[in-house]
C-alpha cells in the first residue's frame, strides 16, 4: 500500500538438480530473470532454501538418496520457506507425474529436454505471482496498520449486535482491549445511557443508511466524552449484515468552541455596554460589527450596515473645510498599526447631522498573524476638542513661528526613515542657518527680530509647499525634512530654490533686511543610517557651506556633491549644445544579408563639448530625458535625419530612415502634427521614415499609444518595437497595436553563441514576429557566426559593428557599405 518500488528486493531462484550440465542449461535459460542459486542434491537445496529463503524453486524430481517430492515436503514443512514456489522439472511424460507434482505442492511442472522460451515464461508468471502476493501481503500489513494506529475507534458489528472486529488494542476508548471484545455485544460495552442516544441511529444504518452524529459516550461518568459517530452499513446478499462503527474523539473541539462562544457573547455584551462607538471591518473596509453607540452616532442601523463600505457608514469630513476625509481605518489596514483620527474631523450621521469625534484605529491579526480586518473606537470629542488641540499644538510647535518643534520633527524624521527603508527611497535633512542674523537682531532688538524670523518661516514655508516638512530648532536654526525622494537631485534643487527665496529682501517697519542663508544636507541611508547621524552630518555640512563663503549649500558627501555639481555642468552644457546646435546625428546602415545590400539607416544623435570632445548619448540623453529637453532634441533629430534621407533619395539612394522615438515625445498630444509637419518640411516620402518606440513607452499608456500609432499609420510612416524582449514582452499589445518592425535587442544577440537561453529567445522572437507577418531586424550583430544564425533562423535584416560604426552622413560610401553586406550575403 506505501511500499516504494525500490524497495522490492530481486528475486531468488533456487535450482536443484543433480546433472550439473542440466543446471548450467536452465541457468541460462533464466539469465537475467533473478538471482540464481544451486545445489545438486536434496539436503544442500534445504539449507540453501534455508538460510536464503528463495522466491522459486525448479525442483528434479529424481535425484540419489533425496528425491524431489521428499525436498518439498520438507520445505512446505519448514515454516521459513512454506512460501517457497516449486516447479518441479523431470524428463518423465504422462499425468501421473504432474499430478503427483502437483499435490507435493508444487505450482508447476516443466518437462526435460527445457524448452528456454516457455521456462522463462512460466518462470516469470510464478515471480510475477509472488510479487503480487507480496505486494498483497504487504498491503494487507499497511492497512491494518493505519487502522490500529488512528486516532479513531474503528469496529466492526454484525446484525445481531456482536462485536466481529475492533482496532483498539489497548483498550484505550473503553477499556476493553480488541482481543477481549471480540465477541461481546454493542451494549455490553456502551451503558445503557450511550446506546438510548445511539439505537435509533443503529436501526437507521440496519435500514441500509449511512448515519454521522455527535453521540455522549458515558454522559454521567467521569469518562464523559464526545464522539462523532459514523455508523456505515455493509451489504452482503442484498441485506445489510452488519455495521462499520467509526468513533472520532472530538470533546476538545467542542468544549473549544462553547468556550469561544461564551467569549464572543462576552465581548458582545460588553461591546454594546460600554460609552464609546466600536466598528469593526474586514480586511476591505467593509463593516462586520457595529455597538449600539455606534448605531445611535452614525444613524445607521447594524443591520444596514453589515457589508458596506466603513466610508459610507461613518463618513468623516474636515471641520474647516469640509473636505471629506478617508477613514483611518484604512491607514490602520494597510500600515498595519495603531493609527488615530486627524484633528478637526467630523462624523456625519445618516441625517446629515455633524458631530466633532475623536477615535483610534487598529488592526486586527488573526491566529497566524496576518491581519484579518481592523477596529476603530470613536467618542464625541465636541467639548474636550478645543483643549485637546491646544494643548497638542503648544506641544509639538514653535511658539514663536507655527513651525513643527524638535519633537514633531524627531517624529517626521522617524516615520520618514521607516517609509524610506519599506520603499527604498531616500531622505534628505536640510538644516539652514541664518547668516550674521545675530548681528541684525542685536540692531533692531528682540521683538523685531522675531518679527522678522516669523517672515521668514512664512517665506521658506511658502517656497517648500508640500514637498517636505519645515520646522525650527531654535534660535535661527530651521531643519527641512525631504522624505521618499527617488533622486538626490531633488534635494539640490530644493536647496537652490530657498536660496533664492532667501535672496529676496525683507522689509520691516520700512526697513530692508537683506539676508542670505547656509544649508548643510544629509541624505538617509547615502551617507547616514539613522536620526541622529542624519542630524549630525547635516550640522557638519552646514558649518562647511559657512567656511567655504556662506550663502551655499553643501552636502555632507563630497561624492554626492561632486555629482550633482556635474550634473549641473551637464544640463548647461546640454541647453547651451541646444542653442548653439552643437549636435550631429551619426548613421548606422541596416544590412539584408540575404540580399547583401544595405536598405536603411538608424540616426544616432552625439553631441559635443565646448572643447570638442565627442559625447556618447549615455552621457545625455538619460538627463535630457529628465529636464525634458528630449523632446526639442528629439524634433531636431528627426528633422536632421529626415532631411538626410530626403538628400539621399534625391542622390538616387533609397534608404528608409529609422529614427529613435523618446517617451516624452510620443506622449506629447501633437507627436503625429510633428512628424506630419517634419516630413511636409523636408520632402521625404513616409515610407522611408520609421519610427523606434520602446515598450514602455508603448504600456504607459496603452489606449492613448495606440491612438497615437494609428494617426502616424495614417501619415504612411512605419512603426518598429525596439527592444523586444527586454520589457513586457506582451502577445496581447503585439497583437492590439499597429506595429510593422520588432527589434531584436543586442543584449540577446551579444551572448547568444554562448548562452542557450539567449538564443531560445531569439528563435522565440523571430517565430513570432513571422506569425504576425512582422519585419524582423537583429541589432548588435558583430560576429559573422551571429549574421550566420540569425539567417538561418529567418532573421535577414541586421545591424551592428560587423557591417559598421556609426558615423556622419559625410563619411558614408554607399559603395563600401554596400560592398560589406554583400560579403556576408551568403549567409
């Protein structure tokens, strides 16, 4: 029943025969069947038989001093080898042999001269036989096993009550082992209590139906217990002769389940008896409980209420403005913490009646921890609202300018930290000082100097907006906390605007104040891990900025600095490439092997330095994207390229153009006016124009991509993927958008000599770019083993250092790129 077929040793055979020449036959007429043992006279076989308990036996009958019969009736007689299979073997003909063969015990007969095809056959049938008989065996001792060794009491009784079959053992259930009530009857070992509540049961499964119900075992005793009982009738000659009993011990499971509920009920009453509000939620907000406060606050009844939305239920709304506010409920669920209601909040009841609450919300975990739902208790906070604000203001703000205090802080920097280490994100903590600002106040005395400090809270608070949080430690010190920023840069260009903003005079009692401030910036975890050192490495950077001239902002990294310092560098130079059209596109040919002549070109923009170094687009295109001067650099790109295809096909060179497409540009809502007004500018025909859109460019947007695409397919222009494979490599929008050309990235190609994935994705992509009828181009190609496979896979049209370099429509040769194609054009 569980035996694993490994396990089943090889077979035995024992062959016994006095002609050594009649064993070596039979040995190799079962060459390969079993393991294979000898012995040439009766008492030799019967100790070999008995130390090695053989399978089978092929028995002589005639053989000196022991003859065959006698060998096995003292096997059958032995009980380690009984089970021993005999085939006895002789030279004899006629009946009497075999019968005689036969009621020794043995299981077969095989006649001299052997005949090797039918010993091997009946030799397999009788290890066959035995097997199964093994395996039968060995069942039979799996089941009774798993019988005797459940948990539950399993016993057979005939229609006349007596007892025919028990897995007990030991006794355990009723303290009669299986061997002693064998025979008894049902009510001799069920009290008379037991068997009123199970007789009807009984004559129920005696009428033929399977009967499951909870039964009392000894209701009055101190052996009380509770069973699920199943009562299984069994049919024999159409009549049901007796019944399987199966007896499940559950008497923990129900005294657990009384106990919760009488916990239940005790939290029901106490729920509906206290003063405040309780709604309890599932894990989507939708409301499972409501207490009677509840009830009488919201105005809805619970019955009502159950399986709706805790928004609709208790709609909140901001007390100023009337803003309607999300339930904190929803906070609790999915930070999974303790979270309490904003100040100002109102509860409108169902009647549109408002009432000031005040409330706390938290989750719910159910037994493996994972949260289950959440639980808010809510009270009227009308009268003690007032105090309660006050109180937490003066707590956690500067008096003087409104702005958060060192404790608001602490807190902000803290939950900003925690979120930054969940979303893996980046914090930065500014901390500004005023300069000289001792020397203004010790000139125009303390009240006007706090006047003035009160300015300048307004000023920084109105130029932070809602980037990040502003709060003042004291004196004329203020700390800017950025949390969840994505890039450093973000930092940087907060610092240079509240410089700016700094920059602008102040004016106080028809006084101008002209003041400047020092920024020192931390950023968590770049170059600290925790609130302080965030603290602290600020503090050192704003000391810095001070040394080095004050009115600056300094970093605490020299690293991050010189980074951002050079990204500055970069986007001037990039503005002034812009102007001063410092900008050349380079070309690289498009080859069609199998043809071997060059049939397009993709623009490649560079751009130079003021010096003339060459600048690779790694070096720009990421920051153009960012500044979004991609997209004029993107127009003028195309219309160099444009313009440049237009120039060959005038020179006779039939050439379609491809031209790099970036986000920006295809999600600006006019990219299909400009492509239009380009081609009309330029004269090209729209056929040799393509365009190279990535796929995420595509999936930002989906509905107003394809829009998008099928205005340019009005234009006649085509569309290639670029990239395929490296993105969300989807049927469903390959399918759904207008697209003549898939791409084969480089990254694929690079490796795919070496790498089996690689390759499998590329035959992937080819085969399906050829089910979609869809031009298919590689790019990347520079071994001619490569061009080679791609070819053969049905990959024709390649690009790549094998046939190029990128370079200037003035050093293109249409002869010598044609000439390239052609010497591989056997591939």
């Amino acid at each position: 029943m569980f035996a694993v077929e490994e396990q089943w040793p090889r077979p035995t055979i024992l062959i016994v025969d006095d002609a050594v020449e009649n064993i070596k036959l039979i040995s190799h007429a079962l060459y390969g069947m079993a393991d294979l043992l000898f012995a040439t006279n009766g008492p030799d076989a019967l100790r070999i038989a008995d130390s090695s308990r053989p399978d089978l036996v092929l028995l002589d009958i005639e053989m000196p001093g022991m003859d065959g019969y006698e060998v096995c009736n003292a096997l059958k007689a032995n009980p380690y080898t009984s089970e021993c299979a005999v085939i006895f073997i002789t030279a004899h003909e006629g009946t009497s042999y075999e019968t005689q063969s036969l009621a020794a015990g043995g299981i077969d007969f095989l006649n001299k001269p052997i005949n090797v095809p039918i010993c091997r056959l009946r030799v397999q049938n009788q290890l066959t036989l035995k097997r199964q008989k093994d395996e039968l065996a060995q069942t039979r001792r799996d089941l009774a096993d798993l019988v005797h060794h459940l948990p539950s009491f399993v016993a057979f009784w005939g229609a006349d009550t007596i007892n025919r079959y028990c897995n007990d053992q030991l006794g355990h259930w009723f303290g009669i082992s299986s061997a002693r009530m064998l025979g008894m009857s049902l009510d001799s070992v069920l009290n008379e209590e037991t068997m009123t509540q199970l007789r009807p049961h009984w004559a129920g499964a005696m009428e033929g139906r399977t009967i499951s119900v909870e039964v009392t075992l000894f209701p009055s005793s101190a052996r009380r217990r509770i069973a699920q009982t199943t009562l299984v009738p069994n049919w024999q000659m159409g009549v049901v002769a007796g019944v399987l009993m199966v007896l499940t011990d559950i008497t923990d499971r129900i005294t657990a389940e009384r106990a919760l509920w009488e916990e239940k009920e005790r939290m029901r009453i106490t729920l509906n008896s206290i003063g405040d509000a309780v709604i309890a939620t599932d894990q989507q907000g939708l409301v499972t409980f409501m207490n009677p406060i509840a009830e009488e606050m919201t105005g809805w009844h619970s019955s009502d209420a159950i399986g709706k939305p805790i928004d609709n239920v208790m709609e909140l709304r901001d007390a100023n403005n009337g803003h309607v506010l999300r339930n904190p409920i929803y906070l609790a669920l999915k930070e999974e913490r303790i979270v309490g209601m904003a100040l100002n909040c109102n509860l409108v009841a169902l009647s549109g009646q408002q009432s000031a609450v005040e409330d706390s919300a938290a989750p719910i975990r159910n037994v493996t921890g994972e949260v289950s739902g959440a639980i808010i208790v809510f009270r009227d906070a009308s009268e003690a609202r007032a105090m309660a604000i006050k109180m937490s203001y003066l707590a956690s703000h500067d008096p003087l300018t409104g702005l958060p205090n060192r404790l608001l802080l602490q807190d902000r920097i803290s939950h900003g930290l925690q979120v930054a280490r969940w979303s893996q994100t980046h914090v930065a903590m500014l901390l500004l000082d005023l300069d000289y600002f001792k020397f203004v106040n010790d000139s125009i005395g303390y009240t006007a100097g706090d006047d003035l400090l009160r300015q300048i809270a307004h000023r920084l608070e109105k130029e932070l907006s809602a980037t990040g949080t502003i709060g003042r430690l004291g004196g004329d010190e203020f700390v800017v906390l950025l949390p969840e920023l994505r890039s450093i840069n973000e930092a940087d260009e907060v610092a240079t605007r509240l410089l700016a903003a700094m920059g602008e005079p102040f004016e106080l009692d028809g006084n101008r104040f002209d003041l400047s401030i020092s920024v020192g910036i931390s950023l968590f975890p770049d170059d600290s891990s925790d609130e302080e050192t965030l603290m602290r490495h600020a503090d050192v950077a704003m000391h810095r900025a001070k040394q080095d001239g004050r009115n600056r902002y300094r970093f605490f990294s020299t690293e991050l600095e010189d980074l951002v310092l050079s990204r500055h560098l970069l986007e001037r130079h990039l503005r002034e490439a812009l102007q001063e059209n410092r900008f050349e596109v380079f070309y690289q040919s498009k080859v069609n092997a199998r043809e071997g002549r060059v049939i397009g070109a993709e623009a490649l923009v560079r751009m130079y330095s003021t010096e003339g170094e060459l600048l690779s687009p790694g070096r720009f295109i990421p920051l153009a994207e960012e500044t979004g001067l991609i997209v004029p650099l993107g127009k003028m790109v195309l219309e160099m390229a444009c313009q440049q295809a237009a120039t060959w096909q005038a020179q006779g060179h039939v050439l379609k153009m491809s031209v790099n497409i970036a986000a920006a540009q295809f999600a600006a809502g006019n990219f299909p006016e400009v492509v239009a007004e380009v081609l009309d500018h330029t004269g090209l025909n729209p056929d040799l124009l393509e365009l190279e859109i990535t796929e995420g460019t595509l999936m930002s947007d989906a509905n107003a991509a394809r829009e998008t695409l099928v205005a340019l397919k009005e234009l006649g222009v085509h569309v290639s993927l670029d990239d395929f494979g490296t993105g969300y490599s989807s049927l469903a929008y390959l399918k759904r958008f207008p697209l003549d050309t898939l791409k084969i990235d480089q990254s694929f190609v690079r490796d795919m000599l070496n790498d089996k994935s690689d390759m499998a994705i590329i035959q992937t992509i080819i085969a399906l770019g050829q089910t979609l009828g869809m031009e298919l181009v590689a790019e990347g190609v520079e071994l001619r083993e490569q061009a080679e496979i791609l070819a053969s896979m049905g990959c024709h049209i390649m690009q790549g250092y094998l046939y190029d370099k990128p370079k200037p429509a003035s050093e293109w040769s249409f002869v010598e790129a044609t000439g390239i194609a052609r010497s591989i054009s056997g591939t």
